[in-house]
C-alpha cells in the first residue's frame, strides 16, 4: 500500500519550505560580487551579506516551535512563505546596500522557521509506516533547491540582463515562494495539534484522510505521547546529567560548519574566479557541484542504515580532510587549476554521504524524549551559529591572507574530527533510542 495522494500533497508542500530554504541558502553566490561592485563593499561587510540571512536562520529557528505549537505548523508556515515573498521580492527590488541586508534578514528568519517546522509537519501528518521516507523528502528538497539556485543563476547569467542581472538573480525566488504560500491554504492541519487542542474529531478526520491504517490507534497514542509531554516539558536540557549527549551534538553540529561546507557553497563563484575561471564557467561548476550533493545526499540516506553512523562520519572526514589539502595546495602552488572542480566535487561526495546524511538523524537520537526537542535545538544553534561566523569570516581571511588559508584551516579541522569521532562518538545504529538513553545519559 502506498501513500495516498492527499498525504504526498500536503508532504510535498511541506517539502517545498526545504527547496526554498535551500534556493535562498546559496543563490546569493551568484550575486556577491555585483553586490560587491555596486555598493563599494569591504571584505568585512561582503562577509556580513552572506552572513547576515544567517543570523535571521538562528533567530527564525529558535523562535519557530513556540509559535508553531501556539499556532499550529501549516499555519506558521503561511507566515514563513509570506517571509520568503517579501525576502525574495524586497531583495531584487533593494534601493540600497541596507535595505538588501534588511531582506536578506528577512529571508534567514524564513529558512530558520521552514527548517523546523516543514520536517515537524510532514512527521506530525504520516502514518508511522512511511514516516521516515516522507521527513526524507524535506532534506531532499533542500539538496535539490540548492541545485536548482546554482542552474536558476547560470541560465540568468546567459540571459546578459546587464545591472540588473543580479536583481533577477535573488528575485526569482519569488515564484516558487508564491507557489509555497497558495498550496498552504489546500493542506489540512496537523492532526496532533489539533489533538493538542481537544479538537479529537478533527484529528480523527485528518488522520483518516491521510491514509492512517487505524486511525483510531494513532490518535490514542497522540493522545498519550501529549500527556508524556506535559509531565516533561519543564524538563531542562542544560543538566550534568545530560553533559554526554550535549556535547556529541554541540561539537557534530559545530564540525559540520568547520569542514567549510557552507563557506564553499556560499563563495563557490568567487573560490572558482581566484582560480582563474570566467563567470560563465564557474556558474557551470557550480550546478555540477550541486548535482554532486544531491546524488550523494541520495546515497548517504540509503547507507545510513545500512554501514552506521559512525563509520559514515569517519569515512567523511578522512575524504574532506584530503579533498581540503588538495584545494589548499592548487592555490598555494598557482598550480593545477583544472584539478579544482574535482577536488571539489570528491569533497561533495564525502561530505554529503557522511556528514550531510548523518548529522540531523544522529542528534535526533542521542538525547532522551524528555529533552530530544530542546537537544535538537541546541544541536542545531550550534551548527548554524558556526555557518554564520565561517561565512562572515571567509572573504577576510581570503583578502587578508590567501585564498589557501581557509581551506587549510578547514583540512584541518576534519582531521581533528576524524580523531574526535574515533575517540568519543558512540555508534547508534541498529539501538533502540531506550538503550541510547541508557547510555549516554550519566548521572
């Protein structure tokens, strides 16, 4: 039996958040350096436009489940396809260098939001049977936007729109923003929210609506999983007992960002120009770059499973910590420029079937139900306060010292993870999260 089409409806406009988040996540490589000429900016302040949708992401994450638990998912995430409209549009539309950077912002609140509440409402409306799959299809959108920012930029490029290339560059998220926002209003509610609120025939309706094979069942066990909640949620994260969990989640969300995933696909036109390739051209590197990563996402998701978790990351930093010396050596030496889309894309490959497959699934299993939520959220605070630093810190070390230097920097942090995963990571496949809990939480 297979989902029904009303429940592959309501999970690809939840997916649709993740392509967006993904879209508006990388398409400003495309636009930096127009940015850059038009306004006058320092490497300091070209950092600080990248950077600065990131600072929007924290906020907008860590704000995004109390006002979806107040509101419900489906429609807090009306509000973030307003935020991705107004982001987009008021983005290709800026009159200025702050009012670009005001909704940039905007746009960072939006992806913050998308990223925690499209994967909760998709888990919220599937059947137990096809959950895992279905979530899945958010981090697969996610790949795919960024795919689809890098192609959207190199076929505007061909297009020679002269000044306003860059405007039709960030603008053009607009369509599918527009898209998002009207397919919110066809979709129903969450069932568990709305079981949050007493409304049981209503939980029960969409339940049945979505294809659950015993709705009845599925909604006592919401009902059950609600009342667990209200006996734990005062429960606080931040204890000694949970210093364990804590700290594989701080320090896999922060070595994410230190691999120099997101500083690559940030400045990827700019990494390819100081090689010495047109724009045209790097546009071109960058969708094969983009490919990479959503066919080895691919992968890493059937693998993960299947090898483990732990020898997934370590196989992962072994591979980047290569493919990132190899990088730092073609712009030491001025040497070998051509060898650079395929440093390039092997580094894509490891980083996406390890690192970019494990991370989410492994924070989402190390911490005990009573706090998984708050430890997911710090998981993912760490992550993206990291993105943002790396990414505002990126084209000043690039200017001040070499472009080289971030990439050794970024080598050799994988080599430190390596070596930390190796040491102190436990394996979680094939345990069930009550044996996890057993594990790592130490009193």
């Amino acid at each position: 039996m297979r989902p029904n089409a009303k429940l592959m409806k309501a999970t690809l406009t939840g997916a649709l958040g993740g392509l967006l988040f993904g879209f508006d996540t990388v398409v400003i490589a495309g636009a930096i350096d127009a940015l850059v000429r038009l306004y006058g900016l320092s490497p300091q302040n070209k950092g600080l436009t990248v950077a600065i949708g990131l600072v929007g992401t924290v906020i907008g994450a860590l704000g995004a489940g109390q006002v979806g638990q107040r509101l419900g998912s489906r429609e807090t995430l009306r509000l973030t396809a307003l935020l991705y409209v107004a982001s987009a549009l008021g983005c290709g539309l800026a009159w200025n260098w702050p009012s670009f950077l005001v909704f940039r912002f905007i746009g960072g609140l939006g992806i913050g939001a998308s990223s925690v509440l499209g994967p909760v409402y998709i888990a919220e409306l599937a059947p137990a049977k096809w959950r895992g799959r279905l979530v899945a299809a958010f981090q697969f959108n996610v790949v795919f936007g960024i795919l689809l920012a890098y192609t959207s930029n190199y076929f505007i490029r061909t297009l020679h729109l002269g000044a306003a290339e860059w405007r039709w560059q960030v603008g053009i998220a607009a369509a599918p923003a527009v898209l998002f926002l009207v397919l919110l209003f066809s979709i129903p509610r969450s069932p568990r929210w709305s079981a949050s609120r007493n409304r049981m025939d209503e939980a029960l309706a969409i339940l049945k609506t979505m294809g659950d094979p015993d709705p009845e069942a599925e909604l006592a066990s919401i009902q059950t999983a609600i009342r667990q909640e209200h006996a734990t949620e005062h429960e606080r994260v931040f204890q000694w007992k949970y210093r364990y969990p804590l700290f594989l989640a701080i320090s896999l969300g922060a070595f994410n960002q230190l691999a120099g995933i997101n500083a690559i696909l940030y400045y990827l036109n700019n990494i390819f120009a100081a090689a010495g390739f047109s724009q045209i051209s790097s546009d071109q590197q960058a969708i094969v770059i983009g490919a990479t990563n959503l066919l080895f996402t691919i992968v890493g998701m059937s693998l993960i499973d299947k090898v483990g978790r732990k020898k997934l990351l370590l196989v992962g930093a072994a591979g980047c910590s290569s493919c990132l010396a190899g990088v730092a050596w073609v712009f030491s030496t001025h040497s070998h420029p051509g060898a650079l889309l395929w440093l390039l894309v092997t580094f894509i490959a490891f980083f996406s079937v390890s690192q970019g497959a494990v991370i989410w699934v492994y924070i989402g299993e190390i911490f005990p139900t009573a706090v998984r939520s708050k430890g997911q959220g710090v998981g993912s605070a760490s992550h993206w306060f990291m993105n943002a630093i790396i990414a505002q810190m990126f084209p000043v070390v690039v200017s001040k010292m070499s472009t080289a230097t971030p990439f050794v920097f970024f080598a050799a942090a994988t080599v430190v993870q390596f070596i930390v995963v190796a040491l102190f990571f436990p394996e979680t496949k094939g345990q069930t999260l009550e044996q996890l809990q057993r594990e790592l939480t130490r009193a």
